[in-house]
C-alpha cells in the first residue's frame, strides 16, 4: 500500500481517506463513530422516541385499569405506606378495660372556652366564638351537650366519649376540644372505666379530637380518634349537638361515610326554647343555606366554598394523624370526588371497616 498523499496527512482527511477503502471502515470505525454520523444519529433519536412512547403507552394502560375503582390509588392500609413506626407503637399500652369499648358518643364543637372557673362557665367573655353567637342562649346549648354526652357515657361503660373540634379561633392558644374537656373535667363529668388492678388508675373513658374543622371531619375524625385510642372501630354511634343540625349529620354525613342507620343515634339538644338557643327561624334558615345545601352538592365538603372553610379554620397549619394510626380510612380520608368519579356527590366506593354492620 502507497504512502497517503500529504494532503491526506490530517486526520480528518484520513478518516475520509480510509471510508473510501474497503479494510478500513470495518476496523477503523468505532460504535461511537456510527452512532455520531448524521444518519445514524436520526435513527438513534428515533429509537429513543420509540422507547419513552412505549413505556408511557404501558404505564398509562396501566393506569387505566387500575383506576376503574378510584379508590385503589389509595389503598394505604395495604401497602402499609403510611403504617406507624416502631418508634410510635413503642409509648402506645392500651389497657385491656379498653377492650370492650364499641359505642362512640361525640360531641361536635362550636366554640371555644378559656375559662378556669366552673362558676364562670356562663360568662360570655369566657368563651371564644364568632360575633353571631353572642347571645340567645348559645352558651348555654354548649354546656347542655356537654353535660349530656358525658351523663351518657357514664351510663354506658362500653361507651368512648369524644369531644371533636380544632384550633379554629385566630385569638386562641386551644382547640373547641379541648376547652369542651376541661369544662367537663372540671365539673367531674368525665367518665372512667374500670381499672385493670389495684394499683393502675382508672383510664378515663373520654378525649380529645383535636383537628376538625367542620361538621363532615367532626363525625369521621371522631371515627379515627376512636380506633386510635382503642385499637378498635365502634359499632354504634351517638351525637349530641344542636338539633337544627340533625338531619345534615343523619342524612348527609352518615350516608356519606355509608353508616348503617340502624347504628347512628342523633340528640339534638337546644337551650331554653328554640327562639332563644338558634335566634328564631333566621339560625335555621343560615343552617339551611350555609351547612345542608352546600354538602348536598359537595358531600364530602373538598370544593369551594366549603374546602375555603376549612382552610379559614385552619389558622394554625394543623393537620391529624389518621393515615397512620387509622390507615384502613386512607383512601376514605382522602376521596374528593370530581367529574372523573361521576360527581361531586359520588359515593366513596372502596371498602371500609365497618361494611360488616347492619
């Protein structure tokens, strides 16, 4: 083989030189060399198109068939995403007395009392509310379903009393839960269970639900805190509060959480008449037009107006702990039905602890 001619002496002209020449492009030519040539890098982007199409194709089929029942995007209980760490489980010691507790009897909040003094328990000044609450008997409604839900708990020995409400007043340091079990404590309403021994005291058969913001979160939130401190969902249900607000828990938030009826008790209690504890006809044309007809069109209370609520109410940035000591309520916790679901009326289908009641 001649010598290359000097003009062929660089080597980008060799490479040229050495393509034209069967030998050379076999040997010379690197995978890297190929791929970097115009056609060939074409092809390449091709190939890679291709591939990122096919995989988005399969992950979107996937998808698509996983999400004929909604809720099984969200079944965390089974992938046990958001199961407590050991770490939690560590300071949890439920007493057997606690076994046997399947009655769950809520009291919903309204307001929130600072007071220390039982004896100052009627002062209005004592209590942190909105500006249409003063008056007509309000706080007096708030002690009689205090008073009530506990005379009822302690009648009942298989019963947990909860009293649900969050920090939702700017000028508070507490939450409507809280204030409510402090006043019961310190009027000695709180109902106790049997000691295990001698020596243990005796478990009080009342809490605190410290996170709800509305009347829907009031009734599931007081669900979850109850498996929370009993290790065990209720079997029966029972609500003290104002009777105007009756049918929107019997008729709305039961059905929406698909509670057995035969299961769910309502007290509706008001202060000396209904004139004086709701303000006449105007309180339960507000309830009407404020709470009812609004969950009748957003049953789980996730949109508009009634999500801008609950974010009002959230002053504090708070939020529970029910996707971890309650995790067979995940996907209930999180259902906020759109179009995609049929609805923002749409039932939540999946399945829930308490299926098996009748």
């Amino acid at each position: 083989m001649l010598p290359l001619p000097v003009s062929l002496s660089s080597t980008s002209a060799r490479r040229d030189y050495l393509r034209r020449h069967s030998g050379g492009s076999r040997h010379y030519r690197s995978t890297r060399d190929i791929l970097l040539t115009r056609a060939r890098v074409t092809n390449l982007g091709f190939l890679l198109l291709a591939t990122f199409a096919a995989l988005s194709f399969l992950l979107n089929l996937a998808w698509y068939f996983s999400s004929s029942d909604k809720y099984s995007l969200y079944q965390y209980a089974r992938e046990e995403l958001y199961a407590p760490p050991r770490a939690i489980w560590d300071t949890i010691s439920r007493g057997s007395v606690l076994e046997d507790i399947d009655h769950l009897i809520m009291v919903p909040g309204h307001a929130i009392w600072k007071g220390t003094s039982l004896e100052a328990r009627f002062d209005e000044d004592q209590w942190v509310f909105e500006p249409y609450q003063r008056g007509g008997g309000r706080i007096a409604a708030f002690i009689k379903h205090i008073f009530a839900a506990a005379e009822l708990a302690r009648q009942d020995e298989h019963s947990l009393l909860v009293f649900s409400g969050g920090q939702t007043r700017a000028s508070s340091t507490t939450t409507e839960a809280e204030s409510y079990m402090r006043l019961a404590h310190i009027s000695d309403l709180l109902p106790t269970a049997s000691p295990s021994s001698s020596r243990s005291p005796a478990p009080l058969r009342a809490t605190t639900e410290d996170f709800a913001l509305d009347s829907y979160q009031n009734l599931l939130f007081s669900i979850a805190r109850f498996h929370e401190y009993t290790g065990r969902y209720p079997a029966r249900i029972t609500i003290v509060g104002y009777e105007m607000k009756r049918r929107r828990f019997t008729e709305l938030h039961r059905a929406a959480l698909r509670w057995p009826e035969t299961r769910f008790e309502y007290i509706g209690i008001d202060a000396d008449g209904d004139a004086e504890a709701q303000g006449g006809a105007s309180a339960q044309q507000g309830e009407l037009q404020n709470g009812y007809l609004p969950y009748t069109q957003d049953t789980y209370g996730c949109h508009g107006t009634l999500l801008d609520k609950r974010r009002a109410r959230n002053l504090f940035l708070r939020f529970h702990s029910y996707y971890s000591s309650s995790p067979e309520l995940g996907a209930l916790l999180n259902w906020c039905p759109g179009r995609a679901e049929g609805g923002q009326t749409a039932v939540f289908p999946g399945p829930l602890p308490w299926d098996h009641l009748t």
